[in-house]
C-alpha cells in the first residue's frame, strides 16, 4: 500500500462519521488493553513476591523450604 492510498484510506475514514466512531473505538480499545496488562503485570508481581516470602518463611519439617 503506498502512501498516498494510506493517507487516502484515512481521510475517507474521517469524513465518513462511521470511521471516526471506528477509530475512537480503536483507541479506547488501546488504552483499556493497556490497563489491563499494567494490571495485571501488577498483580503478578505481587503474587510472586508473596509466593516468596511465604517460601522463604515456611519450612517443610526439615532446613529446605517447604515449596
């Protein structure tokens, strides 16, 4: 696709009312994805450092960590 048909395609996108919904769409889209992953990269480094923790600090009846 060259330039001039991309730059086409999105100006036949903006002036269609249609198009312009799509890309609003498109990025709230985007942003709620990117929410989501900054989440749930969050709750998985939480989980991870209380797995942890609870490892280092628990023992199985012996000196090696119960996990």
């Amino acid at each position: 696709m060259t330039m001039k048909k991309f730059v086409a395609f999105f100006r036949d996108l903006h002036e269609d009312k249609s198009g312009v919904t799509f890309i609003e769409y498109t990025a709230l889209l985007g942003v709620i994805l990117a929410v989501g992953l900054v989440i749930l990269t969050q709750v998985g480094t939480w989980a991870n450092a209380t797995w942890v923790f609870l490892c280092s600090n628990l023992t199985g009846g012996g000196s090696a960590p119960a996990c």
